[in-house]
C-alpha cells in the first residue's frame, strides 16, 4: 500500500457480519483548505458506523482524508463527500461523520450528517 494521498478506500470482511456493532475512529489531524480564501482548515473527523458485509482498511482511510490537504472545500460539502465515499466504499448498515472545524474568525463549525441503510 502506497504512504501517498489517496482516494482509494479498500476495505476487508467483517468478521462478524451477523451483529451489529459500532466502529467508532478520530481523526484529529483533518486538514482541508477556504476555497474562498485559500487559508487552511484544521478540523477532527469522527466516524461511527455499523459495518454490514465490509469494515473500512483504516490506512487507505488515513491516506483519503490526508488527499483533501490541499482541496479548496467547504466545511459542508468535504463532510457530505466524506460519508458519499465511505458509504460507497463499505456499504454500512449505518454511519455518522462529524467534522469539528478549529474557529477560525471567531466561529466554530461542527458538520455532521447520517446514513442508514434502504
């Protein structure tokens, strides 16, 4: 597996398919840049889902979330693509992403969106 960003998210079994259980990961090292004012965003990600038949690898995770590095997004819309590409990658029975932004400005931000599955 490469040490270079990446959009690639590999995934293996879980290996207990039939119980539901909560995987829960921080990523405290989130950085992203203002597509307004090209100044960097520092925010922790934090995921929490129910896997179904896959779990998310967590290295290939650590070289997604390191590719937005120097991705011009807002806060809103890198959190919504993050859940999009992880619900795409493992197919959860459920997940939540939270993106808590550092203040900047004066304002703190906090994102954070679900997925359940049809």
């Amino acid at each position: 597996m490469s040490t270079r960003p990446s959009r690639d998210l590999e995934t293996f079994p879980n290996p207990a398919p039939d119980r539901d259980y909560k995987i829960h990961f921080d990523c405290p090292e989130f950085t992203c840049v203002c597509p307004k004012t090209g100044q960097p965003d520092f925010a922790t990600i934090r995921c929490t889902y129910v896997p179904d038949e896959l779990c998310v690898e967590l290295k290939s995770l650590k070289l997604y979330l390191w590719s937005f590095r120097d991705e011009g997004a807002f806060h809103e819309a890198v959190i919504n693509q993050i859940l999009d590409d992880l619900v795409q990658a493992c197919q959860p029975r459920r997940m939540r992403i939270t993106g808590d932004f550092y203040p900047r400005g004066g304002i703190h931000t906090v994102v954070t969106v679900n997925y359940r599955m049809p």
